[in-house]
C-alpha cells in the first residue's frame, strides 16, 4: 500500500516495514511498530501504541492512549475505548525475561471495550461484546455479552447496534429497538441475530445512528 493512500500526522512514527490499509488515519503521537498489519479505514486516535507482529483488521476504531502489544490480534468493526488497557503476559516479573512468551487475546468482529477497561491476556472476545466503562475483563466473552464491573461479569446481551437486549418474548425473541433486528439465545451463552449473520456487514441505512442512547432506553 502507498504511502498516499493512508494518513499519518506529522508527529507520529511508523517503523518499516509495516502494512497499513487504504484509508487507515494515524494520529497525533502514536506509534506503529516494524511488523504491525493494520487494515483500511481504521480511526488510531493520539498517543496509541501498536507493538510488532500486532494484526488489526480493518474499520477499527482505537481511542486515545491504547497500547496493543504483541499476541493481540483484533478484527474488523472493533473500537476500543479511550485508556483501555490491554495486557499480553499474565504473571509479568521484571527480572524474567518472556519476550517470546506473550498471550495471545482476540478480539472478535465488532466486540467493543469501554473507557478505561483492562483486559487480562489469553482470552477471546465475542464478536459484538460489549465491555463497560471501567470493567476488568478475565475471562473468555460470548458474542453479544454485555460485560460490566470488577471481575467483569455478564450483565445482559447488548446488540449489533450496542443496545441492550431486553428480557426474550415467549419464542425466546430479542429485539433490537434501534434496528429492529431479532436475537435469540440459541443454545445456552450463545447468541445469534436471526436478520443478519455475525459475518455480514451491517448495510448502510443500518449504520448512521439518529438517536441517543438515553432516548432507547426510555422505550
Ligand atoms: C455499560 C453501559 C453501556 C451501561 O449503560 P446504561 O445502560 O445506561 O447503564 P445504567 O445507567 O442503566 O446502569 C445500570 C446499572 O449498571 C451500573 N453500571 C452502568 N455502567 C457501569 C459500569 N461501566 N461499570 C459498573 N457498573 C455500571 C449502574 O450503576 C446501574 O447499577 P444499579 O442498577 O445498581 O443502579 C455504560 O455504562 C458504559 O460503560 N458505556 C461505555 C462508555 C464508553 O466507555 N464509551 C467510550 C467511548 S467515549
């Protein structure tokens, strides 16, 4: 890919040689490591940390002051809030030396990490999880799970379009208020939405929001 077909501001440094996407913006201060794939029209906000061997699919979205280290593969549609911690050595010593022995964690299509959330290494993240603010994430997340607190804990199932799922009708039917699409828990901790596959992607009279979160809940 040439260089004019992604930005990089002027403060920022990219060591070659690197993939990064057609469309993909690099922000003020950030870094991208020798080795890091990065995909198109992905967001890398001020002050982010993309470590070698690091592979990001394409349509991310990385807030302000992320580190992703080696043994973090993320995939497309994910967004990573603003100071959210990723980590990629469970018992880290300084005096011990595990360069060659990072976790790996991956985020699935279109999971999100709240603000300020961390993330211990060596799990997977659904596609389409959902990571509250603040939240300490140690375990494996379904898709669709809404994780919240410290430890983080399931809280309910939140959909493509990031609204809670409210509770099943009597055919065990979810509806999203914002899309109007239908989920179902299919077999127990596994949803699925029953009008577009996990893999599809959302068509665009689906993908520009009009109204405020406050405004679904009030439904
Ligand atoms: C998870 C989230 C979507 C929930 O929002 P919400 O539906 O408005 O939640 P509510 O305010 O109705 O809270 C429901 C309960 O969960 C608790 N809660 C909500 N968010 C929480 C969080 N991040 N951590 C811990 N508890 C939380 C509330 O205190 C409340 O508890 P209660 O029932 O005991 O009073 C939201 O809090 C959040 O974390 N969003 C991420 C924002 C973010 O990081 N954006 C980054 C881009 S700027």
């Amino acid at each position: 890919m040439s260089k004019d077909d992604y930005f990089v501001h002027e403060s920022a440094y990219v060591d070659e040689p690197c993939s990064i996407g057609k469309g993909t913006r690099i922000w003020h201060f950030s870094h991208v490591s020798k080795g890091a794939k990065i995909g198109a029209n992905c967001n890398i906000g001020q002050n982010v940390f993309i470590g070698g061997d690091v592979i990001i699919g394409s349509n991310v979205k990385i807030q302000n002051n992320v580190s992703i280290y080696s043994g973090i593969v993320i995939e497309d549609d994910v967004f990573l809030g603003p100071s959210c911690v990723l980590t990629n050595v469970t018992n880290p010593r300084s005096q011990i030396v595990r360069h060659s022995l990072y976790e790996k964690t991956v985020f699935h299509r279109g999971a999100t990490v709240g603000a300020n959330a961390t993330i211990v290494c060596g799990i997977e993240l659904g596609r389409y999880c959902f990571v509250a603010a603040g939240a300490v994430v140690t375990k494996d997340v379904n898709d669709y799970a809404m994780i919240v607190g410290v430890p983080g804990r399931q809280a309910g199932w939140m959909s493509r379009h990031g609204i809670p799922l409210g509770d099943p009708d009597k055919n065990g039917i979810m509806v999203c208020p914002e899309s109007g699409y239908r989920y179902k828990e299919v077999e127990a901790g596994v949803v699925r939405c029953l009008d577009l596959h996990e893999e599809e992607p959302l068509p665009a009279d689906k993908a520009m929001g009009t109204r405020r979160y406050d405004e679904y809940k009030k439904q």
